[in-house]
C-alpha cells in the first residue's frame, strides 16, 4: 500500500468514482427501460422513475459478491493506490462517453474491468492481475449475452405455446401487465450487479489507504451512496441508446419485451448471486435478438447487432490503454 491520502484528494476520488456510477445508470438506463418504453407500455419519462426506484432498492435483495469480486478479483489489492484508482476511473468515464455520444450500447461494466486492469498494468506490470478473476469476467462476456439469448427464446416459445388459444387483444393486454413486472426485476438485476462495480471500487480505494482496518469489506454508506448514484443517473436517461437497444435491433411486442426482459433478468440473477460481474448492455441485448430471432432470423437487423458486437470487443482494450495512458500522465504530472 502506497502513502496515505490527504482527505480532500480521498474524497475526490470517491466522488469521481460515483460520478462514474451516474454515468453508468445514465448510460445503461437504456438497458432497463428500452424493451418497456418501445413497445409503448410506459412513456420514458415514467420509465426512468419506475427502473431508477429499482436500481435504489436492489442492495436489499443481494450480497455483495460482485463489489468482493472488483475489489480483490481483477487486481492485486496490495498494488492499489489513488493514481491506479484515478487512471481506471478515467479509462472508463472517457470510453462510456464516447459511445454514449456515439449511441452504441457498450459495457459500462467491462470498460470499468478494463480501466482497473490497465491502471494495474501501468503501475506493477502483468503480475498485478488476479487471473482468476478475469478469467471468470472474460468468460462472462460471451456467456451472458448467450444465456440471455437462449432464456428469451425459450421463454416465447413457451409463453406461444400457453397463449394460443387467446385472442392477439387478450394476449397483449395481459402481457402490457405483466411487463411492469418483468421491467422491475430487470432494473433489480441491473442495480444489483452495476452498482456493486463502483462499490469495489470504492471499497478498494478505502482499504488500500487503511481506512477499512485489515480486512477488506465494503461499508454501508458506500452501498446507499452507489445506489443513489445509479438511480440519479437512471433518472437522467440514455435516448440515444434507447432507440438501438429498443427500436433498431428488433421490433417488440409487449409480449416479445416480456421474455427479453426476465431472460435478461434471470441471467443479472444467476451472475449476481454468483458474484460475476457481467454486463447488463450484453446481456439484455442477447435476449432482445433471442426474441427477433425466434419470430425469425430475418426479423433481427443483423447489422446493427453486429456493430454492438464491434463495440463489446474492443470495450475492454480501449478502457485499458485509455487507463494506461492516464496513469503515466498523471505520473509524468506528479513528477
């Protein structure tokens, strides 16, 4: 562990960090209310505030397995300091919003994994990654997009084979229902793996500088100023991202939006119990080409899909060396 901070710069840095977070819910609110608001269940600005209520309240449901996993699992937390914490934290706010500018539904999530391990590069060269833990994201990284590709089209096959001896009216007004409910668990899903990100993130920073004594856990004012901070930017939405993730991929009925959305939140579930920081972008983006795809093949704009694939495979590196190249600024600065 490097030289303590002073607490102006400690508190600097937290405050970047959940900057971080309001930039995370406000480039994924897309994620959480797209299927809901293009198939014209809720208008987006009563979409923000039912998904931003339930990014707040997720802590409540979940453990803390994914903030353990940033905090010690990408890497070494011994290497940390403020300049490693400082140049992850910019590798991820410029990579997100580059493509929230651009309109591509990139990782918030691994754009953050990306800046942390380029920062730890920088400082302490390869032997500063926790292989198993990147491992266990990187494998994420297909298989959430899959898992969720797989439940959605699952789920319309059996929610078709259920409904069809009612009417195309019955059919959708029940599902119009039952989207409130599938939109709910989603943005649970979503608050409960985002946020835990940038608590790592905090987390790592405060014990680095002993400030969580010799154990490394995360404090409860860390976990509300997180969830706060999501929900904030929740509230503040992504339209741009909205209209790729809900409208340009495929078109969706209320039905269709129903099994993308408890696809996508099954898989949030099953990761964040498991403490795998996956990323939400990916996988609701999987269940909504599921849903196309088991209409038909045709009915998924293929093309759109694959420049978001683009954009998911070099989120990663980009944070990296965006992250690498501000830790020797700001060494270079320092010195």
């Amino acid at each position: 562990m490097d030289v303590a901070l002073g607490l102006p710069v400690l508190v600097g840095l937290i405050a970047v960090a959940l900057l971080f977070d309001f930039l995370n819910g406000l480039h994924d609110a897309a994620n959480s209310i797209a299927t809901i608001v293009s198939t014209r269940v809720l208008r987006p600005q009563y979409a923000v505030f039912w998904a931003a209520f339930f990014n707040f309240v997720a802590f409540m449901v979940f453990g803390l397995h994914v903030a353990q996993t940033i905090g010690t699992g990408i890497i070494d937390p011994a290497i940390v300091d403020a300049q490693v914490i400082f140049a992850a934290l910019v590798g991820a706010i410029v990579w997100n919003l580059v493509t929230w500018a651009l309109g591509i539904p990139s990782s918030s999530s691994h754009a953050l994994i990306g800046g942390l391990f380029g920062a730890g590069v920088a400082k302490a060269g390869l032997s500063a990654a926790v292989w198993s833990g990147l491992s266990k994201t990187v494998i994420a990284i297909v298989l959430s997009p899959l898992v969720g590709f797989l439940l959605a089209m699952v789920l319309v096959a059996i929610v078709s084979w259920a409904s069809v001896r009612s009417t195309p009216f019955a059919v959708d007004r029940a599902f119009r229902i039952l989207q409130f409910a599938s939109a709910s668990l989603y943005s649970l899903g979503h608050g409960g793996n985002d946020a835990q990100k940038t608590m790592g993130i905090i987390a790592v920073l405060l014990y680095s500088q002993g400030q969580l004594g010799g154990e490394f856990f995360v404090p409860f004012w860390v976990v509300l100023s997180c969830q706060a901070a999501m929900a904030m930017g929740t509230l503040m939405g992504g339209w741009r991202i909205v209209r790729t993730m809900g409208l340009r991929i495929t078109k969706l009925t209320p039905m269709q939006g129903f099994c993308a959305e408890t696809g996508g939140a099954a898989t949030l579930f099953m990761a964040t119990f498991l403490g795998v920081p996956v990323s939400t972008t990916h996988t609701i983006t999987g269940a909504i080409v599921g849903v196309g795809a088991a209409r038909r093949l045709s009915a998924v704009r293929w093309n759109v899909a694959s420049s978001i694939v683009y954009a998911w495979v070099i989120t990663m590196p980009a944070s990296a060396i965006v992250a690498a190249l501000s830790w020797w600024a700001v060494k270079i600065f320092v010195r």
